[in-house]
C-alpha cells in the first residue's frame, strides 16, 4: 500500500525527468551569462592599523572610496565637482569626505 517516495516519483514523473534536466540546464547557461554581465564593482580592500579603506571599482574606474577607521563613523570619499572626470575619482581634481548623518 505504501511507496517509497523515489518508486512513486519513478512512476509519475518517468517521462518528465529527462525534460526537467534539460530546462535546468539550459537555465543555469543563461543564468551565468547574465549574471557576467550584470556583474557588480571590483571591490579592493586595503587594511592597516587604524583604518580600513574600501576602493570601489566599476569597468576600471574608481567610483567610491568608503573609509571606515578603528574608532569614528565611517566616511566616503567623493569628487568635489560631480560633473568633471565622468565619474572617475581618480580623474577628480579634489576629494571631500562625506558622512552618512541619517539612515533609515
């Protein structure tokens, strides 16, 4: 009366199985396509005794720079003129610390 779970599934899923492998498959290829080219920054993390900089990365480029150093808040580093250097701190003329005051 009673079936193990796998003769059961044997049985009702007999002709299924070979299609579920092949969509799963086929998911997983384009799965790790789109996951490469959705690809997040490059994150570099440098560490020394007092403080522990963050160096954010994005097709070469460095966007964001977070500090976060042994006692304090953490601070970003951001380009006194956004509309210079297309974004690029490392193009930037001038850097300004910037402190989350809220989050929520």
């Amino acid at each position: 009366m009673y079936h193990s779970i796998g003769t059961l599934s044997q049985r009702l899923f007999k002709g299924a199985r070979v299609t579920g492998w092949t969509i799963l498959l086929g998911t997983a290829a384009t799965t790790s396509a789109a996951e490469e080219s959705l690809r997040g920054p490059d994150v570099t993390i440098i560490a020394a005794e007092e403080k522990v900089i963050y160096e954010y990365r994005q097709a070469g480029q460095l966007r964001m720079i977070k500090v976060v150093p042994s006692w304090g808040k953490p601070h970003y580093l951001v380009p006194r003129d956004h509309t210079k250097g297309f974004g690029d701190l490392e193009r930037a003329e001038t850097l300004l610390p910037s402190w989350v005051i809220v989050e929520f």
